[in-house]
C-alpha cells in the first residue's frame, strides 16, 4: 500500500516537474523571439540581424520535413522559382558582379521567410510574432517621434518632421510604412480578443502612437495606402455576402469623404500632380523603355544591377534628375526590370496563390467556428497577414518597399505559410 502510494506520488512529482519545464521552456522561447525581434527591426542591416537570419534558415533546413510541408504547394513553388530565376539571372546580368552581390545579401532574408513555419507552428506563435515585432518597432518610432517633436517644437513638427535626417529606417515612407503595418496589427489583435485590461491599454496606446507618427511624418504614400488598407480589412475580414457588400458601400462613402478632405488631413494632397514627387514619371519611363529591350529576362536581380543599367548604359543614356535612384521606385516595375516578363509572372502568381491560400484557410476557419462572432474572430489572422502583404504589395504601385519594408514582406510571407501548414504538420491551434 505505501509502496503504491509513493509511486503515485511519484508520478504526480513528476508530472508537475515535466508542466513546469514546459511553462519555462515556453518562456525562454518568448524571451529568444524579444530578443531576436529587437536586434531585427531595431536595425535590419547589422551582423547579429543577418546572424539571426542565417540561424533561421539552418533551423528550417534542421527541421525540412515542416518546411517542406509548408512550402509545397503554388505559392511556394513560384516563389522558389522566383529566387532561383533571380540566381539565374546573373548568368546574363548587365552587371553580373552587382548581382551575385544582391543575391548574397538577399540569402538570409529568404531563407529566414522559409524558416517561419518550422518556428512559429501555431497561431499563438505567430500572434506572439507579429505583437512582439510590432510593439518593438513602435518603441523605436517613439522615441524617434519624441526626439522631432523635442528637436522642432510643436507644431513646427508637423511641417518638417520629414526633413530631418538621419531618418529612422533610412527614409520617411519607410518609417511611415511600418507605423501603418503596426497600427493593423494593434487593431487586428484587439478584433481577436486580446485577454486582460493592461494588453487592450497596450495595443490602444501602440495603435495612438503609430497613428500619430503617420500624422506627424506626412508622407503621402502611406497616408493613403494606410486608409486603403483599413477600408479594406472589414471587406475581407467580414463573413457572409451581405456584410461585405456592406462594408464595400460604407468604405466608398468613406473614401470619397477621405479623398475630398484629403488636402485638409495633410496638406500635401492639395497637390494631385505629378510636379512635386521627386520626377518619379521621369524614372519610370526610362526604366520601362530599357526594360521593354529585354522583356524576356530583364537586366538581372538587384539594385546593383539596376542602376548599371540605368545610369551606364551605353544604349540609352539615363536622363537628369535631382535625386540619384538606387531602384525604379516602383515594384512591380522593378520587377519586370531585373527579372524581365518571367520573373514578374512568377513573383505576381506567387502573391496571388498566397493570397488564395489564405483565402481558403479563412474559409475553412470560419466553418470550423460557431456563432457569428467566433466566426469572425477566426478570420482576423488570416485577414491580418492577406491585408498585410496587399499593404506592401500596393504600396509598390507607386514606390520600391525597400530596406525594412522589404523584410516585412518576407516576414509576413513566411508567417502566411505558417498559418496554412498543413493540420498534420503544426501543433495545434494552442
């Protein structure tokens, strides 16, 4: 009898011993992702941020057997074929040197977007990802944001605040950029269902502070791609035809209203033209008359090579503009630069399957759920990470998201197909 009892007792030692190691291990593993997160985004282009990056991507190659899983399907196989196009195209670069240049410096970065899914295995890990980067990256625009206001006084900051260098994240609509992709991340997790009075303070006052950063910087692009994407979010995020066709009718009533007192919320939208950005249509149509000369395979991967080919190139000669352009400020042309009609179709098919993918992810989510409510709480992530990438992705309509925009759009990608892991492959929705 007390030889049962001890065992018992044992057991249930045990059993706490092995919770309490889990609980512990859980927390050291948050800790690592703060860690990791602030030396990420605080400044992308240093050794630990590139360190950190390659011991992701050996992470995902330890752990093959999920990011196979997590990649085997449309959108990964056209954004596979979209690097090995841009390694290819070295072959036939106008600056070959330039581009193997490129495609190093780019390795890390892709090969931490494919490690997400072997890391952040389930929806709470991927929250943890994205709140913990958010909250990190506003901390910085914070302190940048008290340090102009102290510099220039108020409301002086409102008329200069981007002019002051060194910018944050090298520019002020890359800064503006990631307050705006901050801001839909504070707001979605709330829409989740956030637990406790301190994390709703939270997520209010980092959505209040990077709202005001938007404000205080004044940079056109993301004011307007930023109003775009919340108009947008109820559309997608809101199940049943009814409740879409609502908030489509609501949202063109808002942005008509946004589009008439545009020059009222930021006085630069008085000016529609095309005369104060900075010879942009300039730009463009160089680069898309040199680009349309090798429409098939482009000029090779990378700014290197583009401005070679931009500012030398012997057959066209560039023409004369204030600013020096490292890019074609603008994506999608960028694309079709570097990687001629081919590699734009793969990079352009590649963010449409993952936009399906997550598409019908949310599908199935919402029928998983009960009740309108918790059918709309099982969409918000899903919703999240589509709006996200749709943020980034229009924003190159009208410029290149580059610098830390450019590691967002990764991120976001590599968490996207995270989230679609194959139900087998996670861990569960805990």
């Amino acid at each position: 009898m007390g030889g049962a009892v001890s065992n018992h007792c044992m057991q249930e030692a045990g059993k706490q011993w092995k919770e309490s190691a889990g609980r512990a291990a859980d927390l050291g593993r948050r800790g690592l992702y703060v860690v990791a997160a602030a030396m990420l985004w605080f400044d992308p282009s240093n050794g630990f941020s590139t360190a950190i990056l390659w011991g992701a991507g050996l992470y995902a190659l330890w752990n093959w057997r999920k990011t196979w899983a997590a990649w085997r399907n449309p959108a990964g196989v056209l954004f596979g074929l979209g690097v090995l196009w841009a390694v290819l195209s070295a072959a036939w670069s106008f600056y070959p040197i330039g581009t193997a240049r490129d495609v190093v410096k780019s390795a890390p970065m892709v090969l931490a977007a494919i490690s997400m899914p072997a890391i952040f295995d389930r929806p709470s890990r991927i929250w943890t990802a994205l709140v913990a980067s958010a909250a990190l990256i506003t901390v910085r625009l914070a302190l940048d944001l008290a340090w102009i206001i102290y510099f220039l006084g108020w409301p002086e900051a409102l008329a200069a605040a981007r002019f002051i260098h060194p910018y944050l994240y090298t520019h002020p609509n890359v800064s503006s950029m990631m307050a705006g992709l901050c801001a839909l991340v504070f707001a979605a997790r709330g829409l989740a269902g956030a637990p406790g009075a301190w994390r709703k303070a939270g997520l209010a006052l980092g959505l209040a502070v990077d709202f005001a950063y938007l404000v205080v910087m004044a940079s056109r692009g993301p004011q307007a791609v930023f109003a775009l994407a919340v108009l947008l979010f109820p559309i997608v995020l809101l199940p049943g035809w009814r409740a879409r066709l609502a908030a489509v009718v609501l949202g063109a009533g808002v942005a008509w209203g946004l589009w008439e007192a545009a020059g009222i919320v930021n006085p630069r939208f008085q000016d529609r033209t095309m005369v104060n950005f900075n010879n942009r249509e300039t730009v463009w149509g160089h680069a898309k008359l040199l680009a349309d000369r090798k429409p098939l395979l482009g000029y090779g991967f990378g700014k290197k090579a583009f401005v070679k080919a931009f500012y030398e190139n012997p057959a066209q000669r560039a023409p004369l503009v204030p600013v020096r352009y490292p890019h074609a400020h603008q994506y999608w042309l960028m694309l079709y630069f570097q990687g001629g009609a081919a590699g734009f179709a793969l990079w352009s098919l590649g963010w449409l399957a993952l936009g399906l993918r997550l598409g019908r992810y949310s599908g199935r989510a919402e029928q998983a759920a009960a009740g309108w409510a918790e059918r709309v709480r099982a969409r918000v992530l899903p919703t999240l990470l589509l709006v996200g990438v749709a943020f980034i992705l229009i924003y190159g309509i009208g410029d290149f998201p580059d610098h830390v925009i450019r590691h967002a759009q990764f991120y976001l990608a590599g968490l996207a197909a995270a989230l679609t892991l194959p139900p087998q492959e996670g861990k569960g929705a805990a």
